[in-house]
C-alpha cells in the first residue's frame, strides 16, 4: 500500500505550493506526464495512422473505460469516455428530447455546465434551494438534474436519495463527487465527470454514466456512435454506452489518464473527509464557512477583504485557492495529498 509520503512525492507541485485547487484541475503526477510524453514522442516518429496505430488507439479506449468503471463502480459498457462533465450533460438533455410541455428541477448553486444545457432545451428550467429539491418536484417534472457535491458550497445533495424518493430520472454532474467520495453511479440514471479535477488526468477528458444506455437516445452522435451506416447518415448503434462516446482522444491523452487512475491510493476518500474537517474547522475559526460539516474535498468561506486580491496574495505565498466570482467566497480543495503544512502555510496567509 502506498504511504502518504509515497504519494505525495508522485506530484511534483506539491514540492513548491500549498496546491489546493483540485476542484478546478487536479495536480499532475510524474507518472500521468511521463505517459503523457511517452505518447506524444511514439506520434512523433511513428505518425498517427494506419491499422496499428487506429487498433492500439482503440485498445486504450478500452482500457481507460475498464478503469473509470471501475472507479464508478459500474460496467464498462456503462461508461461513455467524453472531454467534460458538459459534455455529458449535453447528451443527456439532447437525448431525452425535453421541451416547453416539460419540466426540469435543480439546485440555485449549480454550474453552468449543468444549467446551460438545461435552458438550452427549452424545458421549464426550476432552480430550488439544495435542501428543496424533492419539495419542488410536480407532475410535469421529467428530470432532476443536480450536482453531487456542489462546486460553490461544498455540499453533498444526495443524488441516490433523490432517486430513490422521486423515483424520476436523475442526471448527476459528478465534477466535484469523481475522486473525491465512493462513487455508485449505476444508482442514478446519468452521472457526468470531468477527469482533469479530481482523477488528476490530463485536460480535455471526461465520462458519462449511462445506466441503461439503450433507453437514451443518441442525439449529439459521434463518429463512435454505430458500427456502419449509410448514405443518408441511418446507422446501426454500437452496444452500451460507446454509442455515447463524444469524439476522438489523442493517445497521449488516453495513456496519461490511464496512468493517473493507477496513482489513487486505496484510502483517499478516507484522507479526504479528513483533511476537508481539519480544513473546515480550522476556517471556522476565523470565517464564516458556507460548507456543512462532514462533507469532503471543498470548503467554501467568506473572507473578510476582498476575495479576488486575497487568491492573488495567496498565490505569492504559495499558496493555490479559487475565489468564486460573484459570490465572495474562497473556495478550498482538499485532496487525499493535501498536508498539515498545506493548512498552515494556508492559514498563515489570511489575514
């Protein structure tokens, strides 16, 4: 098993920086790079076609989605590989077909990710408090759409248990939930993630959970969409959640991930809630603290001078946070390779 130590030497920022920024993008292990490049040098001599290079690039998408199945403790056939949580919050609001007659619950503190794509189906888009949701569900309601851990508050809303009381579908934007807390995502309908914030892989890559792929129609369709098609674009659909699959991933960028599923020890979800209580109590100290206690991975507070200026302060110091624009917080991300001396060097930068 690999101590702490052990971990934290595979990340290489943390040598320099209190890094406690995850929630935006998750720092780069040594392996995750070296894969990286490893990739890009075999694309520099070798080129990028011919049957080798295409069956190679298809077996690492194989690969890639075996592990994030894992992860998110489903099949791989349930595993869309995308490029953002966005991206499968698109798919699944397109492919549900909703309209004006419909209706869509969600939260007040949701990204845009999640509730742009829900005012762009033209649905009655309802936004409740995160303690309201199944209180504003009728009879016309045809998704709840929710995050899992919210990226302002920090607070988890309990997508199973929304499920499980409403029994309507449920789409999760997982961006602040994959990596941080155990994942049972075949517990809901659609569960969406981005790969570059929490799971550490490199930018531009994604997943989407489709529990039961062949009750979601397939309106954004790739190229990975059907095993043959015809003239006029009719296709036969690939098996499972592939048909779902968002485009082409470079090889570099499918070794990279592959290697950063491989760093996460066996107890970072423990070391998470860990360290975010040690976060959170720390703050409250001293600040008004917006996140509930017992959550994992975000703290949210409300500085006393201006926020902006204070991430840039920090940053001088060493120290990576994000102020969340507009809404006077600071919000601080707990990784299972964040430190005591992370929350002192953070600490003894606030004024």
């Amino acid at each position: 098993m690999a101590s702490f130590e052990d971990v934290r030497a595979a990340y290489p920022v943390l040598d320099q920086f209190a890094y406690l920024n995850a929630g935006t993008n998750g720092p780069l292990a040594r392996a995750t790079v070296e894969a990286i490049l490893a990739e890009e040098l075999v694309d520099l001599t070798q080129g990028r076609g011919g049957e080798p290079y295409f069956s190679r690039a298809l077996g690492m998408r194989d690969e890639v989605r075996a592990k994030l199945a894992g992860h998110f403790n489903v099949e791989p056939a349930q595993i869309a590989l995308t490029r953002s949580t966005t991206d499968g919050c698109n798919m699944v609001v397109a492919g549900l077909g909703l309209g004006p007659d419909d209706e869509v619950v969600t939260t007040d503190v949701e990204h845009f990710g999640l509730i742009g794509p829900l005012h762009a189906s033209g649905a009655k888009v309802v936004a409740a408090p995160e303690d309201k949701v199944v209180e504003a569900v009728t009879d016309r309601t045809r998704l709840i759409a929710v995050s899992h851990v919210s990226w302002v508050t920090g607070n988890s809303l309990d997508p199973d248990g929304l499920k499980a009381e409403t029994g309507l579908p449920v789409l999760v934007d997982g961006a602040q939930s994959a990596g941080v807390l155990p994942v049972q995502a075949g517990a809901v309908d659609y569960y969406a993630v981005s790969c570059q914030k929490w799971l550490c892989g490199p930018d531009v890559t994604g997943a989407l959970v489709v529990t039961r792929p062949d009750e979601l129609h397939v309106a954004l369709p790739s190229y990975f969409a059907q095993t043959e098609h015809q003239p006029d674009g009719s296709y036969s659909a690939r098996e499972g959640a592939e048909r779902f699959d968002s485009g082409w991933i470079g090889t570099p960028s499918l070794a990279g991930l592959s290697a950063a599923l491989d760093v996460h020890p066996e107890w970072r979800f423990e070391r998470i809630a860990e360290m975010a209580a040690k976060f959170r109590a720390a703050l409250e100290e001293r600040f008004e603290v917006v996140t509930k206690p017992d959550q994992a991975g975000l703290v949210a507070f409300r500085p006393t001078s201006d926020p902006v200026e204070l991430v840039d302060k920090l940053r001088g110091e060493g120290v990576i946070v994000r102020e969340l624009p507009g809404r006077n917080l600071i919000r601080v991300s707990c990784g299972y390779w964040t430190s005591d001396d992370d929350l002192e060097r953070l600490l003894g930068g606030l004024p």
